[in-house]
C-alpha cells in the first residue's frame, strides 16, 4: 500500500508506472481537479474508489476562463455523479448532535445520525441552545481586496473568550470566516485578549527562556518555530550547556544571545549551528483558538465551531455567498461543529439567497435565531442574561460575577449532605472536586486508639494517612501538680517516663532533689546544693563546699592560718586545713625566756636553752631541755600573754645583739 498526495502522485509517475497498482482509493475526491487525477490513472488501473462529498468546496481554480468555460471547476468525482454513475451516499454521520444534522437534511435528505456513537456528545451547558444565529446590522468594510466586519469579528473573539472562560480548552473552539482578512483580523484580536485572558483564569506557562543552537530552516515568519521531540532526535536544535529545549512554541529573540535581532531568520539563507536565545511563545499549540476560512477547514471538525459571514449591506447579498460556490461553502461551515454551531451576521442580507433563506428559516422556527446571544447559567438553567453586544457576555472567572448572580448549590463530590457549592455561581471551569469542598465534616485520623478520635475539620482535607493530633493534659502519677500532655496511643507510664518537670521532694538534708521527675530521686550524699561548713578548729573560718562533703573533708581544704596555741605559748605556723606540728621540740620562734642573769634567751624556742649565758657568760640554771618543754599546759595559757609581750622585746633585742654574739661565739672558739 503506498500513499501520496495527488501533487506527489503527478511528480513520481514514473513511480508509479514501474509500481502498476491495480487499485486506487481518492480520499476528499470532490476537491482533486480532473487533469490531476487523470495523471495518477494509467491503464493498469481495474478499480478506482472516489471518496468525497461534491456538495462542498469544489478544486480551486485560479483561472477564471478555466473555471468558467472549460469546467476545470467540476471534479471527476461530481462529473460523474452528475451523469448518474451509480454511487453510495453515507446516511449515517457520527460527528454532531443530531439537532445539528438535521440542518442539513435539504442537502442530504437522506442523513441520519448514529445514535450509540452521539450518546456521549452534549450540547454547551451555558448557552441556552446548541446552535444560533447572532444577528448583526453593522456595515462590512472593504479593506485592500478583501472585506472585514469589525463588529462581527468583535462579537465572534469575544464568542471564542465565553467558551474558553466557561471551561472548554482554546483548542476546542474554532473560528470561521468567509473572507481572509476577517480571518486575520480575528487571528490579530485572539492573539493579543486571550493570553491575558488564560492569565486571569489562573493558566500557567510551563516553558521557561532557553538559550539554543538550531538550523534556521526551523524559523518561520515574526522569528517563531514549533520544536517537536523529533527535532531534538535529529540534531536540529539543542541547548546550551546541557539545557533541554521542551517540545513547544519559541519566538527567537536574539542571535546570538545579547544581540538584537533585526530581521526575520527565515528571510535569510538557511544556517546549521546558529546560537539563538529563546523566549516560550504566549500561547501554545493547545492554548490556540483555531481560526481559518471556510474554504481552509473543509474536513476538519471542532466541538465548538462560530461563524462570522462577513456581508452586511443594503439590498440582495452580493458575493460568492449567494452563488452557488456560496451554498458550497455554507455547507461545509455548518457541518464542522460537533456540539455547538453558532452563525454572526446579518439575517436580513443573507436571507436574500435561497440558500441562506432556508438554513435561516429553519434556525427560526426553532427560536435560534436574534439579536441577543442567549448564555444562560451552566448551574441554574432556568437563569439566562442575553447579549445584546459582544461587551455582554459575561467572560466569567473566579473574580468575576458570574452570569446569574445566584450561589452554586452544586454539590462537591464528597457526596456528604449539605455539602454544596457557596460560592456566586461560576463557570464550569471551577472544579467542585472534593479537594475543593469548603464545608467541615468529621474526619478520622490513622488513629491508634478505640474508639478512634473524630475532629471537626475542611472536609477537603485527606487524613486517612496522617498520625492522629489527639491530645490531652494529664497529671504526673509522681506528683498531681505537674501537666503532662498525652498524645493519641500514649499511656499514662510511658508519659510519666518522659515528664521534664523539676523533682519537688526533700532529701533529708533539706535540699530539693532537682533531678527530673521521671529520673530517680538522689540519695543524701549525691546532693550537688552548695553548702557553707564551720571550721571545728576556728568557728570564725567559713568553707564553701556541696552537700554531699562531710564536714571532715571540708575543714581540710581550710586555707586560713592556723589559730591554735602550742605548748610554747606561740600559735601554730600552719594553715588550719593542715595538721598541726608535734608539740615538743617543733616550735621554730625565738625563746622569749629570760636568764637568771637578766638577758633574754637566744636560741629557738623548739631548741634547749644554754647553760651559760652566751652575752655575760654566767649560768643560767635552767633544765637543758626546750624552753617550755617542762611546763603543763594550763601554765603554758596563763603566761601566754606575757610570752607575748615579751616576744616582741626579744625581737627588738635580738636584732641589736646579733653582732655580739657572733663575735663572742668566734672568740669562744
């Protein structure tokens, strides 16, 4: 099986000769000039199929003489139709709502629809039929070679904003025109209303700003391309420094990045490797209304199709819309719409054709036709607002009054009672999902208790996963004044065990335990509490030490001068913290004893007095042994303070007579 266009087919001939196919099957045969066809028939050919409806557009033609005295206009298929070849004619379509093939039947008189195939297609909730023809007296225009209605193509974009506010996506809506420069000057009008009109409904840019390298063959005019995954597997453009360039719509805005552009790549000679920077275009492919001629979208099909005809003056229709080209083209633009077909233009002119006159007549016995455009509200039928201008109709989004001004009341697909829509009614857009319901409902968490806990909460949330927040204040078992908080699967015990609070219990040393509550009170000699100790040997010494010291260990570290008394009568030279030295022999002050002579003894008081007198050398009959060695301890109190006293004579003394003694000492020797 080997398929081609009829173009192709004229250029490979010589294929086809050497192919010899038996059999050949035309698709869209009522559009192939004869000549044409002709070319792929050789004599080879024993079957020839011709699939196409000659009641529509017949071949272009550009040749008036052509066309007008040479038949070039009549297609073989319509040709022999004519000449009654017997033929099939389809009698059941699948495409739009029965109401909408029923326009058709003094065309096709004979066409049904297949009902199991429609059962799914449904006419446009917010307007009030599925087809209509808005009447409009304003006067066309003639600009250049072609004609335009600006009133029209007014009312046909903002017919083309209504839908797409109103939920169906921009690419389910296509616009026709009979003319060309309508079509562009609708093209113009939908490329500057609808990207702002998509933002305002919450639409979002998925593409981001790339900088690229790319064959220029890809460019096509104001500096746009279409980049499909297959240019990316073929190397035709790539990103830089590993950016991957999405499938999607660009406009070229430097080459190379940080240069303007100042003319169209396309224009220019076609180049590999070419460093661009790429700016994601302000509509995708999916995000476009359609908009074409009659004659461009023969065979082509939408869910909602408008029509804007264009001619609108005084007297009888002029144009090719009242020949018989004109009942060609008619035919194809009410037989695009599968749910909604919706005519702008002027009754009274177009129904100066008898073509035109039927197709109106019918539309009128079933009220389509008016000067007002009949929206109603998708949630309360009985409810409509009629436009009587394009600037009425109400292009309703989430900030936007919707067309009735009544609440939603439709429900949420929760399904729980009561629960329904709040808002002014809105378009079908908005959706009423359970993640959207604004009611609160009892919800059950992953609760780990029974009964499981219930909380009053949005009913859109989902928390079939989540861990219960239950909670509740209890009291510690060790002590009612502490508030422990309990969550859901949690015991008393294990909450005790982890409770932070300051153990209020009294060791028996009458410090708190100032442990945690949950952790094992201290015992007496673990208290850390600072405590102040007496010193046993001098009460006025104070020691800073904790609880758990004994007074014992305590008074050890005293680091304040001994205060006790030997047995000399001197005060001990060590610190109170340390032992005292023995009692006899030890003491390392001078003697403070005086010589029957007269003179104070010279040696230590821990060494034994002199028999002589080491300054007049007589006896001085005293015991050989220390100082104070010999007396008892209440004599040694009571001449404290003398020895005292005399301490300081000795020293005074002592001073002075260093030099004698040092020289009676040598002469002695």
């Amino acid at each position: 099986i080997v398929g081609m266009t009829i173009s192709g087919a004229c250029i490979h001939s010589a294929l086809l000769r050497k192919w010899r196919p038996d059999v050949v099957i035309v698709e869209e045969a009522a559009e192939v000039l004869e000549p044409q066809l002709l070319a792929v028939l050789g004599p080879w050919v024993r079957h020839i199929v011709l699939i196409g409806d000659h009641q529509q557009l017949p071949p272009q033609v550009n040749s008036y003489r052509l066309k007008q005295e040479h038949h070039f206009g009549t297609s073989m298929m319509e040709r022999l139709i004519m000449n009654r070849l017997p033929h099939a004619v389809l009698q059941r379509q699948s495409r739009m709502l029965p109401s909408l093939a029923r326009l058709l039947l003094p065309i096709y008189p004979l066409l049904g629809s297949n009902a199991a195939a429609l059962s799914k297609r449904e006419r446009p909730a917010c307007v009030r039929f599925e087809c209509f023809f808005w009447d409009c007296s304003a006067e066309e225009e003639l600009l250049e070679r072609s004609l335009v209605n600006r009133t029209e193509a007014d009312r046909a974009v903002q017919l083309a904003l209504f839908f797409v506010a109103q939920g169906y996506k921009p690419s389910q809506v296509t616009v026709l025109a009979a003319y060309q420069a309508q079509a562009s000057l609708v093209r113009q009008e939908l490329r500057t209303r609808l990207p702002e009109h998509l933002a305002k409904m919450g639409s979002k840019q998925e593409l981001e700003p790339v900088c690229a390298v790319l064959d220029t063959g890809l460019v096509g005019q104001r500096n746009e391309l279409q980049v499909s995954e297959l240019d990316s597997l073929r190397g035709r453009i790539k990103g830089v420094g590993g950016q991957p360039v999405l499938p999607g719509r660009y406009l070229v805005t430097e080459c190379p990045p940080g240069t303007k552009l100042t003319a169209e790549l396309f224009l220019q000679p076609r180049r590999r490797g070419v460093h661009v920077r790429l700016e994601p275009a302000a509509l995708q492919d999916d995000e476009q209304v359609a908009v074409h001629t009659i004659d461009r979208y023969q065979g082509d099909e939408n869910d909602i199709v408008i029509v804007s005809t264009v001619r609108s003056h005084e007297g009888a229709l002029r144009g090719f819309l009242g020949t018989d080209s004109g009942r060609n083209r008619m035919t194809v633009a009410q037989s695009r719409a599968r749910c909604g077909l919706y005519f702008v233009g002027n009754r009274r002119c177009l129904a100066t054709s008898s073509h035109w006159h039927v197709l109106l007549q019918m539309m009128e016995e079933k009220g389509w036709v008016g000067p007002a455009f009949p929206q109603v509200c998708p949630r309360h039928p009985l409810t409509s607002r009629a436009a009587a201008s394009a600037g009425e109709l109400c292009l309703s989004s989430p900030l936007e009054p919707s067309i009735c001004g009544s609440l939603c009341g439709a429900p949420f697909e929760c399904g729980l009672p009561g629960h329904v829509c709040t808002r002014p009614c809105h378009a079908e857009h908005i959706s009423h999902q359970r993640s959207g319901c604004t009611h609160r409902a009892e919800r059950r968490y992953a609760c780990r208790e029974s009964p499981p806990h219930l909380f009053s909460l949005p009913c859109r949330l989902d928390v079939a996963r989540l861990p219960c927040p239950f909670y509740e204040q209890i009291a510690c078992p060790r002590d009612e004044s502490h508030s422990l908080t309990r969550t859901c699967g949690q015991s008393a015990d294990d909450v005790a065990a982890t409770c932070a609070w300051l153990c209020s219990k009294v060791l028996p040393c009458g410090h708190a335990c100032g442990l945690k509550c949950s952790e094992p009170c201290r015992a007496r000699q673990d208290c850390p509490q600072q405590k102040t100790f007496v010193c046993p040997k001098d009460s006025r010494h104070k020691i800073d030490g904790v609880c758990r010291e004994s007074a014992e260990h305590a008074a050890s570290r005293c680091k304040r001068p001994c205060g006790m008394r030997l047995l000399c009568g001197h005060r001990c030279p060590n610190r109170c913290g340390e032992a005292c030295p023995p009692q006899q022999g030890t003491c390392k002050e001078w003697c403070s004893r005086r010589l029957p002579c007269g003179h104070r003894c010279r040696w230590r008081c821990g060494e034994q007095c002199p028999a002589v007198c080491q300054k007049c050398r007589a006896p001085s009959f005293l015991q050989p042994d220390s100082c104070l060695s010999a007396k008892p301890a209440d004599e040694v109190q009571r001449e404290g303070g003398a020895a005292e006293e005399a301490e300081g004579d000795a020293k005074e003394g002592r001073e002075l007579e260093d030099e004698e003694v040092t020289v009676e000492q040598a002469e002695e020797e």
